[in-house]
C-alpha cells in the first residue's frame, strides 16, 4: 500500500524564450495498493494502481506543419495530463500465468484525425477523452528438454465512444515463441506474434503478424554473435485506419519489417549486480 504526492513546475522555452502555453503546473494523488496470496504452486495478486501520463512537449506545439495538401500536423498546447487508473489480477498455478486489468483513463491522451471546416484536409492532432479497457491474458510456458515454448493468447476491448463514433471492436493477441538451448552458450528462437484487426484508442488497426527466427553463439571471451531474420514471410506490415465525421483514412507501408541482421557484440565489462540508479529522468527526456 503506497501513496504518492507529485508537485511538478515546469518552464517550456524555445530560443530562450519561456512559451507560456506549454509551460505548466500540475498536482496530483497517486494511490496504490497491492495484495498477494501463495500455495505451493499458486499464486494470487490483486492490485491497484494509478499513475500520471503528460503529453510530450511535441503534442503541445501550437504550430500546424504542412505534409502535402491534403494532410496537415498540429499539436494542441491545452492538453491536459491523463491519468491512468489500473485494477488488476494476477494468477499464477504451475506453467500458467493468467492476467486481467480493467484500466479507466481520465483525459486520456489519444491521437485523432478530423477534417478541417469541412474541406478536403485530413488534420492529425491529439485529443483528451475519457474511456475505459479490459485486457485479458493466459500464458503458457515450460520446458521439454532443450526445448522451451510459451503459448499467449489475450484480448483487449475498450468503450471509447466520441464526436458520435464507437470504437468498440476487440482486438484478439497471439504469441508462439520457442527456444531450443543446445548449450548454456548456443541457443535459437523462432518466434511467432500476431494480432487480428480491431479498435485501439481512436485508431483502426488491421490484422498483422510477424514471424521470426534467430541463432546466438556466445564466446567465453565476452563476445556474441548472433543472426536474425525478422518477418520471413513478409506478412508484417503497419496497416491502420482513422475513421471520424466525414473522414475515412487508411494507411497500409509493406516491407518495413522484413530484415536480416547480423550482430556481433564484445562486453568489456561483465558485472551486472552493480547500482547504477533507475533513471529518475527518464519520463521527462522521453517526452521530448
């Protein structure tokens, strides 16, 4: 059981200039609770979480940037911070893990497509809204001699509803991931994770799935070689929709994920249980 209090004051300035619409203030209540039950080989935890989510410093921009004619970027210098509120359950018996987390998102942070003043113009911004979501998980995973596959399947749905549209429609996951260990130095994997189409946030997402394999040598000397094929089959791709008042939008980029790499990596320093701190910045450097 925890509490946290945040107080943040930050001054956004651009060419040393403070930009007040950006610049803000913010205070917030941040609650948590856990509770955990174990037997043997179950186990149960039940918990509560809320956390604070603040637009990156890009969605704030009040400038609009022009991609061609048709299609226009802008940010909005008025969002507000979302908060997150999570209720989860976590069950644990042998090889299977099961998961469910009803998440409320108060001014939740959402990008959006919208027509402007009813002409030809596609403007991509972000919005707030308030929605809900239940995400639901069963995980499978155990080993049979050098072999050790992990079975996922989950599912999400939100109710999302805005400006008179429903974005309603589950979203099925799946994972078949498998890892054959000749030797503690010698293994490979060949992973198999997909989706099927569904609503995420006021985004359409179209079915995907990506195959991959990849075989890693480690050398006593602290060097690792490894290759790895991404998207054998090519069937990965970033395929989406935004669906708003007047404007149907779809975008479909083939090949980007397709790849063959090959790594060679030498660690001049092997020690792993040395403090180096936990990135108290970390948040604020990513929303810029």
């Amino acid at each position: 059981m925890g509490l946290r209090y945040e107080w943040v004051n930050f001054n956004y300035k651009l060419n040393n200039i403070k930009q007040a619409e950006q610049s803000k203030k913010y205070s917030s209540l941040l609650p948590t609770l856990s509770l955990s039950y174990s037997k043997e080989q179950f186990g149960a935890t039940l918990s509560f979480r809320s956390t604070i989510m603040r637009p990156s410093y890009s969605v704030l921009r009040s400038s609009i940037s022009y991609n061609d004619r048709y299609t226009y970027e802008r940010g909005d210098p008025s969002l507000r911070p979302c908060y997150k509120y999570d209720l989860g359950l976590l069950l644990r018996c042998k090889d299977f893990v099961m998961s469910a987390n009803y998440v409320y998102l108060k001014d939740g942070i959402s990008f959006y497509k919208a027509l402007i003043d009813n002409q030809p113009i596609a403007l991509s911004t972000h919005i707030n809204t308030d929605y809900s979501s239940l995400r639901v998980q069963a995980t499978y995973s155990s080993t049979f001699g050098i072999w050790k596959p992990t079975v996922t399947l989950g599912g999400y749905v939100q109710h999302l509803n805005y400006k008179g549209m429903s974005y309603t429609k589950p979203l099925l996951i799946y994972a078949f991931k498998n890892m054959l260990s000749f030797s503690k130095s010698f293994f490979a994997t060949f992973n198999l994770v997909g989706k099927s189409a569904g609503d995420d946030e006021l985004v359409y997402r179209y079915s995907n799935l990506n195959t991959s394999v990849s075989v890693v040598k480690d050398f006593p000397c602290g060097l690792q070689l490894s290759f790895i094929i991404s998207d054998i089959f090519n069937t990965s791709r970033e395929y989406w929709g935004a669906n708003s008042p007047g404007l149907s939008f779809t975008k479909c980029l083939k090949g980007t994920a397709q790849a063959f790499y090959v790594t060679l990596r030498y660690s001049f320093n092997t020690a792993s249980n040395k403090y180096r701190g936990k990135g108290a910045g970390n948040d604020e450097i990513k929303r810029l």
